[in-house]
C-alpha cells in the first residue's frame, strides 16, 4: 500500500468519526432514522472532501508523488 491510499484511508477514518460524532447530535435533535442516515452520509461525505482538498492544496496529497 503506497503513501496516497494510506492518506485515503485515514481521511475516509477522519470523516467517519466526524460523522459518528454528528449522528450523536442530530440524533438529539431530531431522532428520525431516515432524517440521522442522510445527515450523517452528508456530514462524511462533506468532511472527506473537505479534507482531501485541503491536502491536495496544501501538497500532501496523493496526485503529486
């Protein structure tokens, strides 16, 4: 495994967490399930891109080794 999908795999961890933690909060607000799955995937989704973004701005992303 090269260093891009290691960057991959934790940013994908990252997002997951961010939107593990999201859930928790839109659950207390509003405990639908279908209103918590579509929040969280969208929390993940954002953050992932956000982040892989943010690396490849900045020269830590894969795409230029």
């Amino acid at each position: 495994m090269d260093r891009s999908h290691t960057r991959s795999i934790l940013v994908l961890f990252v997002a997951v967490m961010v939107g593990i933690l999201a859930s928790r909060f839109i659950r207390s607000l509003w405990p639908d399930p279908v209103v918590m799955f579509v929040a969280t995937a969208g929390v993940i989704m954002a953050v992932d891109l956000l982040l892989t973004a943010l690396l490849e701005r900045t020269g830590w992303g894969g795409g230029r080794e």
